[in-house]
C-alpha cells in the first residue's frame, strides 16, 4: 500500500499563496520525493537579470516542505527549522526543475536536500543546491 | 572619509524587480551593515497563514547582499555564494525588519549575517538568523 | 533563582573524550551562553599548519551544546541536528576562544550560535562563525 | 588523459596531522570525488559514547577538501570557507565511510557534498550529510 501523503502536499502548493504568486508549481511527488517546477519571468528578477536567489530559496525550501510532507502520517504537518541554499551557477533560463528528496524522516524532525536543475545545451545543469531540516507539527486546517 | 558604497546599495535594491514584489524597501546603510524592511501581506503567506520561510530568505539574503555591496569599491559588485536562514519563530506581525552585518569583507569573498526582527508585545522577537557567503565579481550594468 | 544547568555544562565537557583529546576546556557559563577554549598545539594542524576546520567546527559545536544545555530543565539533555560553521580568517594563534549564546531555546529544538575568537596585535579577531540547530532530548547516563 | 590531481589529495591526507590524530585515511579519489574511512576509538566519544559530532565533520570536511583538491591543476589548492553537516542517525558503528562529490568546481570556488555513511544490518545507513563550500587559493608547500 503506498503510504505516501499526496494530500498533504498538494495542499502545500494549493494553499500557499506565496507560492502562487511566484508561479511555482507541483509536479508530482512520491513518498520522501517531490518534484516542482518555476518559469523565468521579469518579477522573479534580481538587479543582473538573473533568477533572484530567494527566488530559488523559495522554490529549494517549499519543495523541500513537499517531499517531507509525502511521509507524514494522517494528523501530522512540517515546518522548515533551517534551510541552506549553494548557489552553483546563475539561473539563467526559462525553466528550473526542483526535486527534493528526503534523507532522514524521524518521529520530530525530517532531514531533505534539493537540487534546481535546469536544461542548457541539450544537457542538465545544476543552478542550486539545498539541504533542510524540518520539524513535524501536528496538523492545523489550512487558511484557504 | 565614508567609504560606504551607498549608490550600489540603493541600486542593489531599486534595480531587483524580486525585491519590488515582496514590497521589500531599503531603511538605510552604512560602512558593512545593511537595514530592509519588508510588510506582511496575503501574497507573502505559506500555507498556515505565516509569512512564506522563502519571503523571509529573500529579505535576509537581498539585505546581507546590500551589506555586503556597502564594503566594495568602484567596480565591483557582489553575488551570494551559499545563505542559511534558521526560523526561530513563525512570522505573524505587520512588519519585519532585517539587519545584516559584515563579518570579513575579503578581496575575493564577503561574509554576512542577518537577522529579522519584529516588535512583539513591546519587545523585540528575532525570528528568523542568516548566515551568508558572497563572492566580489566586476560590476556589471545594471539591467533596470 | 538561577536556572542554569550548570551540572549538565559541566558533565558534557567532562565526560567527552574528543573534547579532551583536542584540549578544549569549559571556561565558563550562564543561562544560554556557554564559554570555552582550545589551545593550538601539533595534533590540531591541517596540511598548511593552520587549525584544522575540522577541530574548530568540534570546538563551535560542542560549546553550542553546552550553552543549549545551559537552558535545560531536569532530565533534559541536547544532541546537535545540525551545524554550520564559516570560516572568516585562517587560525594561526595560540589560544581561541569559543562563545556560543542561545537564539532560542524551545521546547523541542534550541537554536545556538557562536564565534572563535583570537586575540591579535592587541585586538580581537573572529576566525570562525557557527550556527547550530539542537533536539531537546531525554537525559540518559553519562557512560564516563 | 587523467587530470586527477591524484597527488594533492594524498598530500591533504598526508600532512594533516589533525587527521591521522582522528584515525582518518583516503581510501580512493578520482576526478572530483575522494573516499575516506574512520575506525570508531574511544577517543572520538562524545559524552554518550557516540562518535563526536565534531569528529563527523572532520571527516566530512577533510574529504570534501580531498575532492575539491582532486580538480585542482597544478600550482593551485583549496582551503575550506564553510562546512554545514546535518546529523541524521548516531554514529554508533565500528567505521565510518565518507564519500564526497564535487558539485561544480570554478575558477575561484569549489562545491561539495559529502555523506558520511556505515554498514547496519548489512545495509547502508547515513549518519551525516554534509555540504562545503571551498575557495581555490595558490598552492604553498606543505608544512611536513
């Protein structure tokens, strides 16, 4: 029986408004994974033109929020305690992929790490990495 | 004689079309230390209500970075090598302000920290502490 | 009444045998705040002569911990969950000194940072920045 | 042809003294990756009898220097700038395997993963996972 708690994320990107406003978007997800995508576009820009780091930090750390939300059982939610985002290379281009994927999911707290790929020249390059810790929370009905 | 690179700090924060969007403003700099304010709004929110941990990320990121651009001299410019933000305490208030301080600006690299703080009940409650790495790069034109 | 566990300080600093293999001593502690020093000797050196980031990164986290411990109640104790720590200047000087304060210590995670300081030319120079994430956990004997 | 810098990283192992005092020895390295191993001894036991967090970082951030140092072309060297290592299981384990991967090495800076793993019930656990950010520096002789 897949355990994975597609609800819970899928809530994670419906309810979030930050998230919306930044057009970043679930892609799919499975227990301890989760996949998102975001679009370049001019609101997400820093002063050089390029994807603004926070930008990056948001989609790393939600997607991060996403796959530790895949292994949560019914009653129980996650909160990012710290994330920390490597910047690789500048994002440059139309489309970053996130994929995160858990490493550890305790009782308390839920170790992930992502990475923002992105398609350059026919081959895939990493634009950012992340590693976050999560705490787990019980469920509180979502504002939306 | 001050040395502080005002101009960039305000170009820093005039030019980031991300910035403008989270209606994250620029409250004054000096010599190593950089001060942002940012306004709760429903377009900030995570899931649960509270400010999204990526709008908090942006706020401390972009600000280490002004702080950090305060240290440069002529033609030079500074990028975001890796940022940790830890979250202290949920973000729920009108305002949050961000104080990033220079810890060693280098010839080749800029280390920053920030915290964001908010007035809770009379006092002051830091809820969110960041740790930064930036690398000095040429200045290039600004896009804006 | 103060409620500083200072028994809990002193054992973690007593009882760990890395603590003493690399010389480091518990100077001194308060409700949050831990105090601690290392000398530079042979066994400590990297390739180049300098401290190893690696006994530098002991001497941060390990007095995080003292200071988290510092904070907790009876039959409470901490293990790290993660840290981060940033290397400013190489460390050439015959002592350092480690200060670490407590952010935030709640119920479940306690947030920490400190700095290495060395004095030099009559000054005080930071080498190191560390920011570290703790677990309350349940007291359980020391094995010394 | 190969362009493992196959001798620096031996030499980065070599001439540690930090690392022989720890037990640490490279196991293998090619291009961008390096593999070490540290036995379990009394004298790496934090309070509780678990290998020292910082022990753990040591070896994580000598080994994410090993691979770092493998791309480096002659006359250059790497030198740490900040290690962030989570900790997701105790070391309680008789040897500890770390294998580090550099993420992208540049011009000026390095980035690397590492994961420190053991051998449980006959399959393989992670106990930490760690991620560092190295800068390329001229290479100065060693101090053995």
């Amino acid at each position: 029986m897949d355990k994975t708690n597609v609800r819970l994320v899928e809530e994670i990107f419906r309810d979030a408004k930050f998230i919306h406003a930044l057009g970043i978007e679930l892609v799919g997800c499975g227990f301890g994974w989760c996949e998102s995508k975001m679009a370049k576009s001019e609101g997400l820009q820093q002063q050089h033109g390029f994807v603004h780091a926070g930008a990056l930090m948001t989609l790393a750390d939600h997607t991060c929020g996403g796959a530790a939300a895949s292994t949560m059982p019914e009653g129980k939610d996650v909160i990012t305690v710290e994330t920390k985002v490597s910047f690789l290379r500048p994002a440059t281009d139309k489309q970053m992929i996130c994929r995160a994927t858990v490493l550890r999911s305790g009782r308390t707290l839920v170790f992930v790490e992502a990475e923002i790929v992105v398609e350059r020249d026919g081959t895939t390059a990493v634009v950012a990495k992340a590693s976050s810790t999560l705490a787990v929370i019980p469920r509180r009905p979502s504002t939306n």
